[in-house]
C-alpha cells in the first residue's frame, strides 16, 4: 500500500463506530484504532516523499496518539482540565 491508497482506504473513513459497545470501552476502542494506524503506517511502501516523511516521522504519530490517548484518560478519570492541557500538548 502507498499513501494514495491509504489516504482512500477504510482506515482512514470517518465517522468510526464501535460495533458493540458493550464489548469494549470507548478507550479501549480508541486504542485499538490508534493501534491499527501505527500498524498501516509501518506496512506502507516508501516508494515516494510523502510517504517516506510520514514513516520517518513515525515517532510524532505515536506521540500524537499516546497524547490523545493520555487526554482522555484524564477525562474519563474526572479531569477535564488536565485532560485539555494533555491534549494541547500532544497538538503542539
């Protein structure tokens, strides 16, 4: 796969549903999509710039996802404020 092919393919598709919500947590549910991304990132062809840019800078996307992740964490945890400083440092 290259990054024309993942920037169409479903991965990529908004809006994401769980499909049991019972089944899984909505951060257990983010996790695993995060998971999923870092996964596709890593199995893409670096046949070309952008693609070679985006797996160079594999490390940013984990930040960004573990960020994200560590946001929300401190949400559910009854933080929103730390939440929201959580996540504006894994946007900068």
């Amino acid at each position: 796969m290259d990054i024309t092919e993942l920037l169409s393919s479903e991965i990529l598709k908004l809006p994401k549903e769980r499909k049991e919500p019972s089944e899984e947590d909505y951060e257990k549910f983010i996790r695993n999509l995060f998971c999923k991304y870092l996964a596709t990132v890593e199995g893409l062809a670096a046949n070309d710039w952008p693609t070679q840019e985006l797996k160079t800078n594999r490390k940013v996307l984990e930040d960004l996802c573990d960020g994200i992740c560590s946001a929300l964490d401190r949400y559910f945890d009854g933080f929103p404020a730390q939440a929201y400083k959580e996540l504006e440092v894994a946007l900068n």
